[in-house]
C-alpha cells in the first residue's frame, strides 16, 4: 500500500483464524535479523478488517480502510501488536 505498508485477503478467515495468523506474523517479523554479526529487529503493528459476512455491500477500499484504520491505533498503542476493526457498516 505504501513504503512500508502490505496488504493481505484472507478469504474465508474468521476473527479467530485472523487472530492465530497475526499472532504468527508478529512472531516471526519480531524476531531478531543477523547481519553481519549484529542483531536487527523490525517493528511491526497490524491492523485487521474481519468480514461479518454481508461486506458484498461494501466496497473493497472501505474494507481496506477499515483494516487500515486499526493499523493506526496499533500503532498509537506501542508498535509490535495488531488491532481489529471495530466497525461492521
């Protein structure tokens, strides 16, 4: 979506499959990088939009928005966490 912002459709994931699958993410882009001997660590806040079902009536970009929007208070949180979405329109 941005520089350093992606996007990910998981078709068919609920709350519960989303939470399992974030948790992994988190896990894995958390974990330390070597590079030439010297530990990295990349900071990551995930922002999720889960589907109630009846979102063929929404458009993609205000799903996308959503997910986007809860991106934002993951990050105003503390950064190296995830956020669902609270709104279903």
């Amino acid at each position: 979506m941005g520089g350093d912002e992606f996007v990910i459709l998981a078709s068919g994931c609920n709350r519960e499959k989303a939470d399992l699958f974030a948790k992994r993410i988190l896990n894995t882009l958390t974990s330390p990088i070597m590079i030439h001997d010297e530990e990295l660590y990349i900071s990551t806040s995930i922002g999720i939009y889960v589907s109630n079902g009846e979102d063929n009536r929404q458009s993609p970009e205000l799903m996308i928005k959503l997910a986007d929007d809860a991106l934002y208070i993951a990050k105003n949180n503390g950064k190296n966490r995830y956020e669902f979405s609270n709104d279903y329109q």
